[in-house]
C-alpha cells in the first residue's frame, strides 16, 4: 500500500513560469514532509521540508504547501529554470523512516 | 557540508558472487544511515536502518542474510549483497543523518549518496 503518492509521473512547464507539484499521502501520523530532487544517476538532493504543524515553509524559488484536512501537499517553483528539469520526489518522516512518493518527472522548456 | 560519497558507483558482477558497497558521511558524523533500493522508475524503497555499533533494522520483505549490513564506525556503513542473482540488479542509494537530529533538531535530514548501480549477469 503506497503511503505517499505522486499521481502525476511527468510535467512540462514553459521557463519562467510556475511549477506546481502535487503529493497525496495517507498516514495521518505523518509529522514532517520533505521535496527532493533527483538527477538521473545520483542520489536525492534535499530542497525544502515541512512541519505538520504549519501550512507554508517558503526558500527562495521553492514553497511547500501543506493541507493537513485534504492530506496534500504540494511544491511551488516560481520562476521555474531549465536547471530546475529533474525528478521530484516528495516523502513523509514516520519516527526515524523516510516514506518516498514515486515521484514527478519535471521538464522545464525554453 | 553534508556530504555523504558511495562506493563503488557501478559494478557488473557475475550471478552468485558478493559486493560490497560503501555508504561513508565525509564532514560529519552518522549515528544512523538508511539504505534504499530504486527501481527503473519507482520510488526509493527502504531496505534498512543502520545503527553504529548494533544490529541493523531491516524491513519487512527484505532478506538480512542476503543483504548485510555494518556499522562498524559514525563515517561508514557496508551493505553487502551476498550470492548476487540478476534479480538483485537495481541502484542502490545510502542516506546518513547527523547527530543534530537526535538532540531535537528538525529540518536536517538525511543526506544521500549519489548511489551504486549493480548489474548481476
């Protein structure tokens, strides 16, 4: 049973304009949620994180979203680079575990 | 800082050998560091928790007599994949978190290495 959800595999955005990431998850216990970012090859690379506790933790380009009631949350990039073209992996902090979504392939174009 | 190096990066070995791979925190020290599997277009998996100086905790579906795992030091952590068969192939990703986690802080997580791609024959 998949905890943490990314129901969209792939997104193309225009440079210059918003990315929005999408991440669902199940597990109400649930207590801190992270973004990463992933080149192919490589390991994840840390971009932002979130309490449960709040609903907005804003770095730079990148802001997190976090709807505790809808069990959403969801990552912002504006403006969007095409350095910013990788897979983004959301997860979910359970006690010492890291719960990854699948991910979300972005593509951003000139 | 927060720099966690894997090796090796890739290796090709044949059905029914052992390989090693190297999970090591360059700058800071690792109390406890994760392993994780990826499939082709999957999401990371994780295999393990690896604790300095005790047993590793593995999850449920994976074989600890087949993937070991030690901790011998705070910098390094050894998965290795014993009796390797083709379906064992996969990229294999270690993750470290440092010492400020266990005194309360958030938001310093876990830093990952680039990975080890293996291919069983």
């Amino acid at each position: 049973d998949q905890q943490v959800k990314q129901n969209s595999p792939s997104l193309s955005v225009q440079e210059g304009r918003i990315s929005i990431l999408n991440c669902d998850y199940t597990n109400s216990m649930f207590d801190y949620f992270l973004w990463y970012k992933k080149y192919p090859a490589e390991g994840p690379t840390f971009l932002i994180s979130i309490s449960s506790i709040k609903d907005k933790n804003e770095d730079g380009r990148f802001t997190v979203f976090l709807n505790k009631s809808a069990k959403h949350l969801s990552l912002h990039i504006v403006p969007s680079q095409p350095g910013d073209s990788a897979v983004y992996f959301c997860a979910a902090s359970e006690g010492d575990k890291l719960i990854f979504g699948t991910g979300t392939r972005l593509q951003v174009f000139p | 800082g927060a720099v966690v190096s894997q090796h090796p990066s890739w290796v090709i070995c044949k059905s029914g050998t052992s390989v090693k791979i190297e999970c090591r925190s360059l700058d800071f020290q690792a109390t406890t560091m994760f392993w994780y599997r990826q499939f082709p277009k999957q999401s990371l998996m994780l295999m393990a928790t690896s604790n300095e100086g005790s047993k590793a905790t593995y999850e449920q579906g994976v074989e600890k007599d087949k993937f070991l795992i030690n901790h011998a030091s705070l910098t390094l952590s050894t998965l290795t994949v014993t009796s390797a068969h083709p379906e064992d192939s996969s990229f294999y990703i270690c993750s470290a978190r440092d010492l400020i986690w266990k005194r309360g802080g958030r938001g310093s997580t876990q830093y990952f290495g680039p990975g080890t791609r293996l291919l069983v024959l």
